[in-house]
C-alpha cells in the first residue's frame, strides 16, 4: 500500500497538518492521485505517540524511581487513577481511558513498539481526531501493526530498531510535540487536516463534499483491496473480514474465503469459514466440506479450524454424519501437539450440546475432566445456567473424580450455587475433603490463587454461558441420552 514515493507524499503531509499550513484547494485535491491516507493517519498518531510515552518517561523518572518507591506496580503519585506496572524492560501506565505501554529503548523514550502502539489506540476512550479516524479506517491491533509494516517497507524508518519497534526520522519525530498539541477541535482545523491527508471519505461526507464522491470511491475500493490481501494471514484474518462489512459485496468475501480454505491451513482458514458462516445461505459449502473432510488432520492441525467447519456444516445439516465422524476425531485428541489438552473440548462440547444431542455426554464430560481449566470452567458455566438434573449428575460426577488440579473449583463454584440442595451439600462435602493445602515457601501456589478468585472467574464465565444459554439453549434437550 506505501512505497517510497508515496512515503514521501506522506511525510509531507502530516508535516502540513503539523504546521498547520494552508489547506490544499478543491482544485489541487481534485488533480491528484488518491494517497494511502489510512498510512497517513497512522503517521500522524505515531508522532503523538513519541509525546506519550516521553511523558511515561518522565513520570517514573520524577515520580517514581526518583521518589525511591521500588514496588514493581502501583498508583502514579500526584496523577489520580493512573497505575504503574514494570515488566521486562519497560513500564505500563494505565489511567483513566487510556493505556500506555513502553520498553526502554532509548534514553528520550521515542522507540515505539508496534504492538504496544495498537493497544494504546484501542484503549482510548475519547479519540481525538487522529486517533478516531485510524480506528474507524482499520479496526484492529493486528491491522494496525500490518499498516506499519508498510511504513517500514516504505523505508520510513530507516535501520530496524530491535523487535517491533521503530523510530522516526530525526526530521520527523522533532515535530512530536507540535502533533500532540494540535487542537483539531474546531470545524476549520478538522477541514484542513482532512484535506492535507487526502481523506476524500471524511471530506465526501461533509457540507459540499459531493465533488470528492468519486475519490472516495477510489480511497474505499483501496482501503477493501489492502484488507482483502490480509484477509489469508494469520493474527490478521479476523480483523480484516469485520472491516469489510460493507467494503466488499458478498460475492468478493466468498470468492476470498474460498480461496483461503484452499491455501495452507491456519488460523486464518478458521476465520474464513467463520466469514462464511455469518453470511445467509449455505456460501461457500462446498470448499468447507472439502476442508472437513479431506484437508484437516486430529494429528497435524490445530481444532479452531475443524470447530469452524463443523459449526457451519452441522448448522446446515451437510453431510452430518461425515461431519460429525471428523469433529469427534478432533475432540477425542488428547493432548493436542503444543497443548496440555485439547484446547478446544469446550467448544466440542457446546457443539454437540446443539446438535449432535448422542455424543454431548461424552464430550462434556470430557470437558469437566480436561486439563485445559478453560475447558472445565466454560462448560461449568453452561451447565450452571442450564440448571437441568442432568447438568447437576455430570458436575457432581466430575467433581468426584477431581483432587485441587486446576478448573476443579470452579465446577465445585458451580454446585455451591445450585438451586439444589443437594447439589449444594455435594460441593460442601468436597471442599470440606479437600481443604486449601498449606503454603510453602514464598509466593503464591496455583491452589492459593485459584481459591481467590474461583468464584469472580466463575461470574465471568456465567455472564458469558448466559448469552450462549439465550441463542442456543433452545436446542438443548431436557434429558441426554
């Protein structure tokens, strides 16, 4: 999306809008090629980031380590609602809407690392302009951190710094504090920063923007081929199918979803099918039932993308029995190659609950068993809101069979707040036989930390099975076989 020369024209936009320079005319907007403005954006935001962090700097320098306090995370002197939080090398600062996080590259803290960058601008609860635009252009950490990969392409930053992160030109990153002080508040000053960055959507959207209709066309039909190329990488994938809506037509998002369930299978081939999933009808069946059944290996592939494929297939009562037989080849992996477990059981587990009632015995209780705790505490959840006799005999059951292993408490959570008595008295007598082991040593165990927070894990995942219990329960009979 960037090379050298468009990173040039870049530079010198944000340099415009930095020294408030006169706003280009209509006629001159109207005369020239569309810009990369999303990159444009992004250039701008990374100046107003070195300012950021060099006031992070300079408060642990003046009010933290300069005051002597040596706790690795606590609240900002003399800043209400901002904490501090060391890691590694570098400092997280989290205040009020707003999180920033550095390393300590350099002495004037104007490295920026890349993924640090994209939390920071997801984190903000009131953009300003810059900030607002970015996000609404490319939604997603994973999107924005690409989008600076095509700066560096560009060559804009020069030699590498270490990791992901980067430094701006000498030329440019003097002109951080002008960035951050640009008061972009009033309607002259959104105009003109509009129209050194080329933003023809903004600008089509305003009083009298129907002359730049036609390059805002040009600048969304660029902004959807940039997203559709990252639609295959993994990390990406995800992000850039939900900035499509309403970019693409349906027709480009299944010939795209398609063509990444026929390349190597990954992440990305998940978010694919998860795409098409979303879409009404059965788009793209045929290459998902080709991935089922003959593509994905129990032995050689990570289970997301068999969860997607399976979801779509059984929703749509394709080939049922095949779909069914290659799903709970990759639910019965146990461990999963990288894995403790299998990392994906739950899910199974809540699929079959849905439909495939015959085998969701079997695989719950392969959940409340698993040693993903993720797992135990997903499905305790549902079977908690479900609250079925038979949800109460597979916690219970499972219960039994558990020492203090990891996702244990919370099934006991589970029962404790069953309208059952008897349920209730089950989960006081375990917890009566298996009493907290005493601490040795410093620190915390696991045991220790579970016992703190079972109970606000639990709610969260109650918050979440809710939601789940609403659009799914439904099919949920009221017995199992």
């Amino acid at each position: 999306m960037t090379d050298s020369k468009s990173a040039r024209r870049l530079e010198a936009a944000v340099r415009a809008v930095v020294s408030e320079a006169p706003a280009p005319t209509q006629v001159e907007l109207l005369r020239e090629d569309v810009l990369p403005t999303v990159h444009g954006w992004l250039l701008l935001c990374l100046l107003r980031q070195v300012r950021r962090q060099q006031w992070v700097l300079r408060m642990v320098r003046e009010r933290i380590t300069g005051r002597g306090l040596d706790e690795d995370e606590g609240p900002v002197p003399g800043y209400a609602g901002w904490q501090y939080s060391f890691h590694g090398i570098g400092c997280c600062f989290e205040g009020p809407g707003e999180l920033i996080d550095m390393d300590f590259h350099d002495e004037e803290g104007a490295s920026i690392d890349a993924y640090f960058f994209a939390r920071r601008i997801q984190s903000l609860a009131e953009p300003a302009l810059p900030e607002a635009r970015l996000r609404t252009l490319l939604p997603g950490e994973a999107l924005l951190v690409d989008a600076i990969d095509d700066l560096r392409a560009g060559g804009l930053f020069g030699r590498p710094e270490p990791g992901m992160s980067l430094r701006l030109p000498p030329g440019l990153e003097a002109l951080a504090e002008a960035a951050e002080a640009l008061d972009l508040s009033s309607d002259e000053a959104t105009a003109r920063c509009l129209a050194h960055l080329r933003d023809f959507e903004a600008l089509a959207s305003r009083p009298g923007g129907e002359v730049f209709q036609a390059k805002a066309e040009l600048m969304r039909r660029s902004r959807r081929d940039w997203l559709l190329a990252h639609s295959g990488t993994p990390g990406t994938a995800r992000e850039a199918f939900s900035a499509l809506r309403g970019l693409a037509t349906d027709e480009e998002l299944i010939r795209t979803c398609t063509r990444v369930l026929e390349g190597p299978v990954s992440s990305a081939t998940g978010d694919a099918v998860n795409r098409l999933d979303a879409m009404p009808g059965a788009a793209g069946s045929e290459a998902v039932l080709h991935l089922a059944l003959h593509r994905l290996s129990p032995c050689q592939h990570h289970p997301y993308p068999m969860h997607a494929a399976a979801r779509y297939l059984l929703r749509r009562n394709v080939e049922r029995e095949r779909v069914l037989a290659a799903m709970l080849a990759f639910a019965r992996v146990d461990p999963v190659k990288g894995y403790r477990g299998n990392p994906y059981i739950g899910e199974f587990a809540l699929l079959a609950l849905e439909h495939a009632h015959e085998h969701a015995r079997e695989l719950v209780r392969l959940a409340l068993r698993s040693s993903v705790p993720a797992a135990r505490q997903l499905v305790a959840a549902v079977l908690f809101v479900l609250d079925r006799p038979w949800c109460h005999h597979e916690l219970a059951a499972a219960l039994h069979e558990s020492d203090r292993e990891p996702g244990s408490l919370v099934i006991a959570v589970a029962l404790s707040r069953s309208p059952s008595d008897l349920a209730r008295a089950f989960a006081a007598r375990w917890r009566r036989e298996h009493p907290l082991p005493p601490s040795e040593g410093p620190g915390f165990t696991w045991a220790e930390v579970e016992e703190a927070n079972a109970s606000g894990w639990f709610d969260v995942e109650v918050e979440k099975a809710r939601k789940w219990v609403e659009r799914a329960g439904a099919h949920v009979p009221q017995t199992l076989p």
